[in-house]
C-alpha cells in the first residue's frame, strides 16, 4: 500500500480501493474504536455518502480502521487548485454541511454534554471562565442535528461525477447546527484562512436562517474546547477567542 499521510498519532496508507486508518502503538484504544462505531452509525442511519466501514482490526500491534476508498478530490484541494472558484466550492462545502445537518442519527453523544465534559475536565482553564462557559452552554437549546465536530474542506471528497463525500467522523454528535458552524468558523482560523472563516460564516447563516450572533455565541465554547486539546502554538489564538465573551 501506499502511504499517502502522515499525521503525529497515524499513518493513512491507500491501495485501489481501500483506506487504512494506521494508529500509533498506545494511542487511546477506545477512542478508534468510538471512531469507528461513530462512522458506522452515519453508514447506517443518515441519507449521506460515507465510506463503508470495511474492517477495525490490529496490523503489528497497531490498530487500524480500514474503509472504502472514495476516488476525488477534497474541497481543500479544489480550493487550492482552482481558487478563482473559491466562491462555488465555498457555496457547495456550506450546502453540504446543510445536509449532514438535517440528518438525525439516534446514539451518538449529545454535543452539550461532550462539551460540558471537556470543560469541566479542563485543567488550562481558569474557573470564572469555566463557569461562564458552563453557563452558557447550559442555556442553550437542546438540539438533535448530525453535527460532524470537524467538518472542514479537507474532509469533504468530491468525486469525478460530482458526487459527494464526507469522511473522518471521529468527532461526530447530535446537537446544534450553530455549534458546528463556530467550530468550522474556528477550523478555519486557525488555519489563518481568517477571510474564508468570514466569508464561511455570512454563507452559513445567509443559508441556515440562522443568525450570525447566535453562530458567534458558540465560539467561545468552541474554542474552549479545542483549548483543552493543548496543542501549544494554538493557546495563545484560543485564548483571545475564549475571552470574546460579549457576543450578545
Ligand atoms: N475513505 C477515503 N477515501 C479517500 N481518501 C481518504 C479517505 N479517508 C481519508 N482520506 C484521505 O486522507 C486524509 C486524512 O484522512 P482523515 O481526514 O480521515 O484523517 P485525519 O486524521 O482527520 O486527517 P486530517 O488532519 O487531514 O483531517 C483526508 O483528508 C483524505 O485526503
Ligand atoms: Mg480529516
């Protein structure tokens, strides 16, 4: 097989028709096989493209999840390919992710109690914080709605005919359609894409109906939780965000 990623806690190798997902050694078992259930449930309860889940298994003692392998091109590299047509595969990702989100699949986490979990669990955060976080959280609506946690271009695979995919469902819960949107927001900045992450934002709530400052609200909480993750060049961006606590 060849590899084609490389990422801290994996390796993705692909040959013609399958993709293996190639742990670490000591990476958090259960966290692969929850990926996999989580993208075994959208195979089997939603109305969208996923990539059958084809075998979780151990190669050398390492965990690997294999699946059908999608021939296409992700939006990221359309984007970059042919970036004078930035606007039509922004227009497609946000339909897309209006898709997933009309979607209800029973079982999966609900995403105020996965993120209440993280918050609490935090150990970088400071409590006042904590507790505001926590308020607000606990003040939003409960929602069921297929939330994929980290819908972002390179995780969306466009086919030759123009079908598409949506892959890497490790993340996924059922909650509010705004508190994906402001981590997809977030997804892109800190990527430093901070006119897309803009442009993405306008599009999502023109489409959704859904009102920007109500997306906005989420991203303090959003990036809260991808603060407890500890990845160090990201703390000091996070932080700011987590702070912006006045969006009303
Ligand atoms: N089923 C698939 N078919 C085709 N390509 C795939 C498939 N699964 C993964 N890939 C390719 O491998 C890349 C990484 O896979 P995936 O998104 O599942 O892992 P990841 O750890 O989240 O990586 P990333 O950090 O890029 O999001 C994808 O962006 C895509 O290019
Ligand atoms: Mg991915």
């Amino acid at each position: 097989m060849e590899l084609i990623a490389k990422r801290k806690n994996k390796e993705i190798f692909a040959d013609k028709n399958t993709i293996v997902k190639l742990y670490n050694e000591g990476h958090s078992q259960s966290d692969i096989l929850n990926e996999a259930l989580n993208q075994s449930r959208v195979e089997e309860y939603s109305n969208l493209n996923v990539p059958k889940l084809i075998e979780v298994g151990k190669i050398e003692n390492r965990w690997a999840i294999i699946s059908e392998k999608i021939e296409g091109k992700t939006i990221s590299e359309l984007m970059k390919e042919d970036s004078e047509n930035i606007d039509k595969y922004l227009n497609l990702f946000v339909d897309v992710q209006l898709a997933i989100l009309e979607n209800e699949v029973p079982l999966l986490n609900r995403i105020k109690e996965k993120f209440t979990r993280k918050l609490e669990n935090a150990t970088n955060i400071d409590e006042n914080t904590k507790y505001e976080l926590l308020q607000r959280l606990q003040g939003m609506k409960n929602h069921q709605k297929l939330c994929h946690g980290d819908y972002h271009p390179s995780n969306v695979i466009v086919k030759e005919d123009g079908a598409v995919y949506v892959i890497d469902w490790a993340h996924v819960t059922q909650g509010n359609a705004s508190a994906d949107a402001a981590r997809t927001y977030l997804l892109f900045s800190i990527d430093k894409q901070e006119e897309l992450a803009e442009k993405y934002l306008n599009l999502f709530a023109e489409k959704s109906g859904i009102e920007k400052s109500h997306i906005q609200r989420w991203i303090p909480i959003v990036a809260a939780t991808q603060m407890t993750k500890n990845i160090p060049e990201e703390q000091e961006f996070l932080s700011k965000w987590i702070n912006v606590m006045d969006f009303e």
